[in-house]
C-alpha cells in the first residue's frame, strides 16, 4: 500500500468519524469527548503512517498547540514538530509525507523540524516560540529522544519565568483591548475574543509557567483555584469546545466567529430551540454571553492573582476603614461574615472611597445566601445611599452585578441577565446595555466637552438632589427590564418598576416619577429618529406627555445614556444637534415663550454678523431671501459659504458640498418641483453616498434649497453637479446608475442586514401627526438606494416631498417623509392612500 492508498482509506474513515462526532455533539452538553475522541483517531493515523512510511526510527513526532492539549476541534489546526538528533534526506522526506497526508486528509497543518537544542536557543529568544513548546504531546517515533526532550522543556519553562509571564499577562490585556474589552460584540470570535478559549490557554501557560501545572484540574489539586471557580470554568469550557464544534460543522471548515447569518444554523446544530419569548439564535446567544462573561470573570481573576506573584512589591499596601475592613492594594477586603447589611456597606465605602472590591471578597458576596434578609427596610436605605451619591457608581454597579447581588435584590433584573436581542442595533446585552448607560451618565461627572449641549447636560446632571440623582440611576438601571416581552418593553417595564418601588419602600411620588422615566425612555429618541422637529405639533404632542421641566431635564439625560449605550454610532454630533433642537424648543414652551421668536432672535443675529462680512449687492440681495428656519439650522460660517456659491449670477442649479468632523452636507439650489428630491437621491447613489439626514426650505415661490446630511467625507460638487446635468439630459440616467449601484457594495454584513430585515417591511399613514403635512412612515431593510427607490414612488404618484427624517435601527431603516398632494394639500383620499401604499410594498419587497 502506498502513501496515496493509505490517505484515501483515512479519508474514508474519516468521514464516518465525523458524522459520528457530529451526533455525539448534539446530544452531549460537553464537547470535550468529541475533541478527545478526534484527537485520538489523528494520533492513530500518524502512528500508523510512521510505522509504515518511515525510513528512520532515530526521530520522534511531537504534537504541538491545541492539538498537542487533545483539544481538536472537527477542522482545527494540526501543529507537529518532528525531532532529531541528526538532519538527512529521511527527515525531509518524512516531514514532507506528513504535510501531504494531512492535507489531503482536509487539515491545516503545520509542520516544524528541529533538534531539542534548536528548541531552547529558539526559545530563549523568542516567547511564542516558548509558548508553542508548552503544549507538547509525544505522538509516536523514539521515546527517548522525547524524554531528553522533555528535560529541556522544563528548562525552557523555567528560565526568565517572571519576564515570560508579564508578557503572556501584556498580550491578555493586549488583546481584550482589540476585541473592545466586552464579550458583547455583534459577532463575538469565541477563541481570541473576551471571554473566548484564548482566555483559558493564557492563564494555562502563566500558571504552567509560574507553578508547573498541566491544566484547570491540575490547579485546582494544587489549590491554585477554588472548587466553585474551576466548576464555573471547567462549564465554560465545556461549552465553548461545543459551541466551536458546532461551527465548524455548520461552516464545513474552520470558523472561529458567530456569524449573524450562521446562528439559527448553529443553535439548530446545538438543539437550541425558539422559546415562547425568544428565537433559537437569541436564546443561543443569551448561553454564550453568558459562558463567556463567567470565562472572563475566572480568567481575569486567575491571571490576577499571579500578577500579585510574580510582584516585586511582596508588602501589601494596607488601609484600614474599619475593624472589619481593610483596603489592600487597592482592593476592599472584608474579614468576618458576610450579610446583606455588610455587603452593602463593603459597596458603600467602595463609591465613597473609589476602590474595588476584591476578587475574593466578590466570590464571597457570590456565595451569600440573602433570601431571609431582602425585606430589612435599612438595606433598601443602604441602597438608595449608594445609588444617590454624588460621585461615579458605574463600577460599584458593575461588580454589583458580577457578584449576582443585583439579580438577587432586583430578580426582574435578572430575568434580563445575558438577554441577546437578534438585531444588528443593539451592540450589548440588555444587562450590559443598562449598565452601560450608567456609565456614560457617570461619564458627566468629569466630562471635557467643547459642545454646549453636552456642557448644558453636565450642568443639569451636578445640580441634581440626591432625590433625582437616586431616581435618574435607578430608572437608568431599570428602563429595559420589560426586554423580557418583545412589543412594548417601556409600557412592561414601567408596570414592572411599580412593584419594585413597594418592595424597595419608595414613595408615591418617587414611585411615580421612576414609573413615567421607565414608560417614557423612548419618547425623545424617537421623536427626532422619526418626525420633523421644526413641526410645532410635534412639540405640543411631546408636552402633552413631559409636562414639567424637572421631569423633562431627567427624560432628556436618561435619553442620552440610552443612546450613548446602544452601539457606537446612534449617539452622533447631528444627533446631538437634533435631540438639542428639540430639548430647547420644549423648554420654551414650558416657559410660556414663543419658539419662532427663538429663530426670528437667532435668524437676526447671525445676520446682522454676517452683514459685517459681505459688501457685495448680490449677496445682500440672497441674504435676505433666506428663510430664517435655515439660517437656525446652520452656523454662521456654513451660511456666509452658503451665501457665496448661491449668489453667483446666470445659474439655474447650485451645488455646495461642506465638510464636518463626522458628515457632510449637500446643498443644492434647485427649481422646486415634485420629483426634485428624488433626483437629488438618485444622484447621491450614483456617488456611493448613503443619506442620514434630508431637509428642504423653501426660498420663494420657485426655488427651493434642499440639504442632504450624508456620513461619506469625499462628495464633490463638481462630480454632484456634473451628475446632475446628465440626470437633465436623459431621464434614464438615474435608473440606469441606481441598477448598476443597488447592493454593488454590500459586504457581508450588509446582505446579512437585508436578509434579516425582509421580514419586517412596513408602511405607515399618518395624518394627525402634522397639522400641515401627511406623514409617511416606512420600516424597510436598509440599502444603498432605499431613498432613491422610495421618492421615485413619490415622484410618479406627484407627491411633494417637505421634510425626510431619515433613521437606522441596525437592520431596518425608519424612513419617515413629510409629504403633499400635487395640489401642495394634505393626502386624505383612501383610494389613493392604498394606491400609495401597494406602490411602496411593491418596490420595498
């Protein structure tokens, strides 16, 4: 039998194993039988290919990596390291015979030739090199040349110890840092992201390293971790391995990434099934945030405690508090039995001290039972002290959490615990979300802004009593609690938050307060995500819910913690600029003054500064033809700008691009028509620019300026009008671009978005929204080409376009127009309402 004979018997053998191991694995809640199992089956292979392909016995096969653990998962990597004492054509041949099998067995392989003395000089030099030695495992050939082997590794191992693990303990952090800190990633990499199988290996080589321990079980003998760390471990691991196997099986190779589009595959391959609350895929994503989040917590305090260590400093800094608590290294310990009374105290100094509690001392709040002492009114007076100080809580709150105090004093919380959401908006668990926009409220405390909204908010935020203060957090904390329930999780969670107040003794008045914060958190965000803002009824219909302006400066806080806390990009400057609009025309009118006389006042002075400026008539002349709303809108710099390339004689169309820290605008100057905003959107797909934001103001009885707000940086004016003028010439021009464009530069993700959100296609009809308008509101997935395919409707039906709020919650985007018949009247015939309405399901789907 021949090398290629023997490879497609394995090949043979190996499909039956991995139908075998694909089977096991659904049914076991442990994959690591299945990894041993591999493992075991690849180590026969190669033993039966060396005693049959050899031609020299004087050299060994070593595995290497996760493989060389007995952890290979069904399409890991395979690294092997043949060892010799003498180098001839046999090694060569052997290494090469090796790699050819293992490929074409369907394996990455690695195979590496060296001398045992190669092993240490090289490693000497160079970590990773070390690092890939400690995961050693003797497979098949010359034993004795392995045990000498093994006697090199241990000095390997030994030598410059301390050096070695502040690297491995650098590389950790190094690497939490490029997977965001969290384990709460959109698309989580289970083996190198926080809280992944990278985790476990590192504190595995530290500890190896520093004590000589094989694995999590061998540091457990040795009394390096505790009973209860190493179950909450070694259940982390065990499905994580699973998890991983799973993937693989799915993606029929190597994948290390939980990606959208593979999860309900994934869950399937798992035998995680839908709820009646949640899908298979969220539900899957709820266990391994969960695992990983426990993967972390061991992982971090392990790798702590041998920093501690290998410390040069061996005297503990120690500060006493009280007779019964100490703060060491920087770290609350505390030296008696734990109640619920002392574990919040331990909390207390911690905010007013601004130190952690220890690793320790949070296993032991783990660890406490609470149930008997809950109903005590002082630990609710306790509570409310920690929660109404004036200093940041975020990481008291957070180790709150991670010690399960939180879940246990508020168990609705709990039920939120881990809660993955299926949607591409929400970066965080709902948990972590919460606690999240604790932190970016906290975040006030010390903020440096130059922005004046940002400034205005911190104000309002320090001036706070400790009522409010107390209030604002514990609304903050709770205002996703209905997350539980998919449709109306404010209206759930507010009627959730009432038994709370009673349990926690708060009165009617507070209860009340927290009760609206938690029914209303929605409110401001979605105002300016989904109505024009310049409306005065959009106004009136946000007072006649905030009717005072304590209440409307708390909303508005706990606004911009929620938004900050949901992912990277909600919270923006235009954002801001809107959500800042809206705050200052509410407070107008709850002090009784007149909004347009804000922008008359505004309009005035801008002009009047600008009038300092300009000496030319033509300019003068555009000036005062601007609509005050605009001259609101922008600053002074945009206008003058504005001034000079629309003031230019003998153009029908101008065109101005203006460039911000985050965006860019287009301002274009056109004949106002119906039809005129579809062009203008046609033409920004043809530019690869994706819309965020789309306003027009009307100049006069002809013209009208219309101003697109886009995140793409690199608009031309020049390209935008040359555009234009062949979308002028030929009417095709546009449906041809936006054919050619359409989905040309979806990425993964992207297709990923559509495929997600083609379910949730909606179209809405509202005329008491506005008193002037007819608002459309469409929920559709998010594209290239979406405005443009939308306003084309409009424009066939002659339906004038006012206003555009344009918003994305993750996969779905939330169009919303402010619109009128050709007649410029409001739309109220049926007819011609489902006639608008088909059209536009017609093209969304």
């Amino acid at each position: 039998m021949n090398l290629l004979e023997f490879a497609d018997i394995k090949l043979k053998q190996k499909k039956i194993l991995f139908e075998q191991l694909r089977s096991l694995n659904k049914k076991t809640k442990s994959g690591r039988s299945l990894l041993k199992i591999h493992s075991k089956w690849v180590d026969e292979v190669i033993q039966e290919f060396y005693k049959n392909f050899s031609q020299n016995t004087q050299n060994c096969i070593v595995a290497l990596g996760g493989y060389g653990r007995n952890q290979l998962n069904p399409y890991s990597d395979i690294d092997l390291m043949i060892l010799y004492t003498k180098l001839d054509n046999s090694i060569e041949k052997l290494s090469k015979d090796l790699s050819d099998l293992l490929y074409k067995l369907g394996y990455d392989t690695s195979v590496i030739v060296r001398t045992p003395k190669d092993c240490f000089e090289l490693s000497k030099k160079d970590d990773t090199i070390k690092t890939s030695l400690m995961d050693s495992k003797y497979i098949c050939g010359n034993q004795k040349l392995f045990l000498r082997y093994e006697f090199i590794l241990k000095k390997i191992i030994e030598m410059d110890k301390v050096s070695y693990v502040k690297t491995k303990i650098e590389s950790y952090q190094i690497r939490h840092a490029k997977y965001g800190n969290t384990v709460f990633v959109l698309e989580p990499n289970i083996k190198e992201g926080v809280g992944g199988l990278r985790d476990y290996h590192s504190v595995v080589w530290i500890y190896k390293a520093i004590f000589n321990t094989k694995n999590a079980l061998d540091m457990k003998k040795h009394n390096l971790m505790t009973d209860f760390d190493y179950e909450i471990l070694t259940s982390a691991l065990y499905f994580l391995w699973r998890l991983r196997n799973a993937m693989h099986f799915v993606a029929n190779g190597k994948n290390d990434i939980l990606y959208l589009n593979l999860r309900e595959a994934i869950a399937s391959e798992m035998q995680i099934y839908a709820s009646s609350y949640f899908s298979a895929q969220e539900r899957l994503m709820r266990k391994y945030y969960y695992y990983a989040r426990k993967m972390q917590d061991v992982c971090e305090k392990l790798i702590n405690k041998a920093a501690i260590y290998i410390s040069e400093n061996k005297n503990p800094v120690v500060f006493e508090i009280d007779s019964k608590t100490k703060v060491v290294n920087n770290h609350l310990e505390f030296y008696d039995d734990l109640n619920l009374y002392n574990i919040l105290i331990l909390f207390y100094y911690s905010v007013r001290y601004c130190v952690n509690l220890s690793f320790d001392t949070i296993y032991s709040i783990n660890t406490t039972n609470i149930s008997n002492q809950k109903n005590d009114p002082f630990t609710f007076k306790l509570f409310r002290l920690i929660f109404s100080y004036p200093k940041p809580i975020y990481k008291q709150i957070y180790q709150m959490h991670k010690s399960n105090l939180l879940n246990k004093l508020i168990p609705e919380f709990g039920k939120i615990y881990c809660l993955s959401e299926y949607s591409m908006y929400h970066k965080y668990t709902v948990d972590e979300h919460s606690l999240q926009a604790l932190y970016f409220l906290d975040k006030l405390f010390e903020k440096k802004t130059d922005s004046p909204f940002i400034m205005r908010l911190q104000h309002i935020f320090l001036s706070l009593n400790e009522r409010d203060l107390f209030l604002l957090r514990f609304a903050v904390l709770l205002h996703d609690i209905g997350k539980l329930k998919k449709q109306k999780h404010e209206v759930l969670g507010a009627e959730m938050s009432l038994k709370i107040s009673d349990r926690f003794g708060l009165g009617k008045e507070l209860k009340q307060d927290l009760y609206f914060l938690i029914k209303n958190h929605l409110l401001l965000n979605r105002v300016i995500s989904y109505q024009d803002i310049d409306d005065t009824k959009t106004v009136l219909n946000v007072l006649n819910t905030v009717k005072d302006k304590r209440m409307l400066n708390l909303l508005v806080l706990l606004t911009y913690a929620d938004m900050n806390a949901v992912n990277d990009n909600v919270w923006s400057k235009w954002k801001e600029q809107l959500l800042e609009t809206l705050y200052i025309r509410l407070i107008l009118s709850l002090e009784k003054k007149d909004q347009n006389f804000l922008i008359l006042t505004d309009a005035k002075k801008k002009k009047k500064n600008l009038l300092n400026q300009i000496q030319e008539k033509d300019i003068l002349d555009f000036l005062n033809r601007i609509p005050e709303s605009l001259i609101f809108d922008m600053d002074e710099q945009t206008i003058l700008q504005l001034l000079k390339t629309f003031s230019k004689p003998q153009k029908n169309n101008y065109f101005m691009v203006e460039q911000k820290d985050e965006y860019a605008r287009l301002f274009v100057l056109a004949k106002e028509k119906i039809g005129l905003i579809n062009k203008i959107a046609g033409i920004m797909l043809c530019a690869n620019a994706s819309i965020i934001l789309g306003k027009t103001y009307t100049l006069d009885k002809n013209n009208t300026i219309v101003v697109f707000t886009t995140k793409n940086k690199n608009l031309d004016e020049n390209y935008i009008e040359e555009l234009f003028l062949k979308s002028e010439e030929d009417e095709s021009f546009l449906d041809e671009c936006a054919r050619k464009n359409t989905n040309k530069f979806l990425n993964r993700l992207e297709k990923t978005k559509i495929e997600m959100s083609i379910k949730r296609i909606e179209v809405e009809v509202d005329n008491n929204q506005s008193d002037i308008y007819t608002v459309v509101r469409i929920h559709a997935p998010d594209k290239l080409g979406l405005l443009y395919d939308i306003t084309k409707v409009f424009k066939d039906l002659e339906i004038f376009i006012g206003s555009i709020i344009i918003d994305t919650k993750g996969e779905v985007a939330v169009d919303t127009f402010y619109v009128l018949s050709s007649g410029f009247k409001k739309i109220y015939d049926s007819k011609f309402i489902d006639l608008l309405k088909a059209r536009l399901y017609e093209i969304l789907s």
